[in-house]
C-alpha cells in the first residue's frame, strides 16, 4: 500500500497532464496503448458477470477500452461533466448526440450558423427519419421561442459559429428548451473548454471533434460526446453500443498526448488570433474583422459573460471578394491553406469555396459568408512572423 497522499482537486492545466491516467501492473510514465478488439475471461461465469453488468471491467472495445476510458474521463475532468463516450470523428460525436436522442415525430430546432455537414445532419440525416426542424438565427432569443413546438426534443448550437464566429447566448437558450421540456446539445469546438463552459451555463450535452484543438497537430481524428451521467446510461449507451461510432485505442493515445499542452496551445494561438485581429482591422484592405476578444464585435456583451478568452479563430471579408481572397490566401508562407482549425500550424481557409460550398448562394448571404470572407486558425508560431507573413499578404491583394 502507497504511503502518498491523495491527489488534490486538480486545476484544468494539471488535469490534462495527470487526469483519468490508469497504470498497468508495469507502472508505465506515460499512458497504456491497448491495441485489442476483445478481452479474456478467467471463467465462463466472469464473462457471464461482466456481460450482465455485474462485474466490472471490459467486453469488447467498440463498447469501451482501457486507453479510451483514459481520454473520456481526462475530458470529464476538464470539462466538468459527469461522464463522456469517445467517438471516431467530431461528425460521429454531432450524429450520435443527436440521433440517440429524438425518433420519428419529433422535432429539432437549431441555429442556422452551423458547420455544412452538421446542416446536413440537422436537415437531411433527421429529415429521412421522420424528425422535422427548423433553422433560426442563433442570436434572435425570439426566434428560439417561435419555433417551439409540443414535439420539440433538441436544441442545437455551436458557438461561436463556424466559420463567422456568431456567439450565442447558451444560457438563455437553454431556459427556453427547458421551459418546452427539451435539452440543448452545444457544439462547443470553437471555444474549447478551455474559453467556455457549456455545461455550467445550462446545456445538457457537449460535443467535442477532437480532431480540432485537443489533437491539435493534424495527427488523427476524434471525437467526445459529454454529458450527465443519466444521458449517457438512459439515450446514449445502447444506440452507441450498436451502431459502432466508437474511437480507435491508438487515436485515443495520441489525443491524450494532444491534451497534455492543450492550454499552452490555446493560449498561444489565442494570443496570435488578437494581434492578427487587430492588424488586419487598421487595413483599407479589409471591409470587416471578427473576433471574439475585440470590442467590436457584435455579441461583446455576451461574449463577456459566458468566455473566458477571445478565440483561436477569426473571420475577415477583403475588399474585392474572391478575386482577393485567393489572392491573399495564395500570398500567405508561413500559414497553409487548410479546412482544418485548432491546429498548431496557422491555416486558413475560404469558406464559400470549402466548408460551406454546398449551402446554396442565398443561405451563405444569410450567413454572412461572402466571396471574400476568410477563415483564420491562429497556430503556435512566433507572432512576430505571422504579423509579417499577413502584412506581406495584404501588400498581394
């Protein structure tokens, strides 16, 4: 028996070094990589126990594993939920959320600022099974309230949005779906749960890709579905056992690697994000920058309450539209040209040519995302060159 003490409640930053690590027998520094599709029974009468659920332990790794359980309760400890199922990619995490939780007759309500493929879900994939929705602008409490209807069960939102960094008021959404006996799912990718807190402002159900910032290097794909622990026994358990949407062992390490510097990261490329904001908004160049930590920014008063940071991300439109768009994107050297984000790499991206090209042209106009909007992922680099990279860009345009 160990003489040390137990571990204080640990803050986010040590938490994402230490927290839900699980030693073997060999007492390994770094997490266990468990590469094994089933396990072995001492009896036919333990493999009968842990099948019914009298004993604990594991059955087969599409329903759980060792390094798996290691990376959903590390996110558990940071994003302050009672329990987390890890899935392949943040889209199997935004499907699973959803589809688990509503069936044919139901009835969804969700902002319209939302990534393309989770418009798609929203629309299309619930849309075939019999449940309706309707689209709102996520900022328009009113609109949130109209759409209500007696078979309403989800809400859903991302915020900020993707890729115009809208920032909704999840608090006072999620008193509206409670009050119509509904839960709110939050995409909550673009903050990260270092910058904003979904579950503490009222959400039910927080969705990670955790391809995104906690990998952080362009390495694998992710994803995490969090919520109470009831959700995730009572809707989600048997549709994720049965579908299979489950997170590989090996991307589940690297993804515990990735969130041993998810704050360091963060903070860098946030800090980067600022300066390149400000930058770009003393241009003649540019007609309009969004960023979360600016003043200018249209939901500032919200974006004061429910974040703690400004963002890793920021949009700007460019006199000129596409024309200069590409022209600047082309001019970048230091950043690359990517429809990935969180990176440690600064990417950029023009959204009404990638992610968002299959909206029709007046849904993009409704959204703001116009043929010169660009989208910026601030990596770790020196600030100094990144400032000068997009200085020597804009001088291109």
């Amino acid at each position: 028996m160990s003489d040390r003490p137990a571990t204080p409640p640990l803050r986010p930053a040590t938490a994402m070094v230490h927290g839900g690590t699980t030693r073997s027998s060999f007492g390994e520094t770094s997490e266990a990589l468990f590469l094994t599709q089933g396990f072995v029974y001492p009896s036919a009468e333990a493999a009968e126990a842990r099948f019914r659920g009298d004993e604990p332990g594991y059955v087969y790794s599409r329903y759980s594993n060792p390094t798996t359980r290691m990376f959903e309760e590390r996110m558990v400890a940071l994003e302050g939920a009672e329990d987390a199922r890890a899935t392949a990619s943040g889209m199997a995490a935004v499907s699973a959320a959803l589809q688990c939780s509503v069936q044919a007759g139901d009835h969804v309500v969700a902002a319209r600022a939302l990534f393309g493929s989770c418009r798609y879900i929203v629309e299309t994939v619930l849309g075939r099974a019999g449940v309706a929705s309707t689209l709102v602008d996520g900022r328009d409490l009113d609109q949130w309230r109209a759409a209500v209807r007696p078979e309403t069960k989800v809400f859903f939102l991302e915020s900020p949005t993707n890729p115009t960094l809208e920032v909704i008021d999840i608090q006072a959404v999620a008193e509206i779906a409670h009050a119509a006996g509904a839960i709110l799912i939050v995409d909550n990718v673009f903050a990260t749960p270092m910058q904003q807190k979904p579950l503490a402002l009222g959400a039910d159900v927080v969705v990670y890709s955790a391809t995104k910032h906690i990998d952080g290097q362009g390495r694998c794909l992710g994803g995490v579905i969090l919520s109470s622990q009831r959700w995730i026994d009572e809707t989600l358990q048997d549709f994720f056992r049965h579908t299979g949407p489950s997170l590989s062992p090996f991307n589940a390490w690297t993804l515990l690697k990735g969130l041993e510097t998810l704050p360091l990261r963060v903070r860098q490329q946030t800090e980067n994000a600022s300066r390149l904001a400000d930058l770009l908004a003393a241009s003649s160049k540019v007609r309009r920058v969004i960023y979360p930590g600016r003043a200018d920014h249209p939901d500032a008063a919200v974006i004061a309450r429910q974040m703690t940071g400004g963002s890793t991300l920021l949009a700007f439109e460019l006199e000129g539209g596409k024309e200069a768009a590409f022209r600047f994107a082309n001019a970048l050297t230091i950043a690359k040209i990517s429809n990935n984000l969180g990176d440690a790499k600064s990417l950029v991206t023009h959204p009404a040519t990638t992610t968002h090209k299959n909206l029709k042209e007046e849904a993009r106009a409704e959204l703001g995302i116009g043929p010169g909007l660009l989208r910026f992922s601030a990596g770790i680099e020196d600030g100094e060159d990144l400032a000068e990279d997009m200085e020597r860009a804009l001088r291109a345009v």
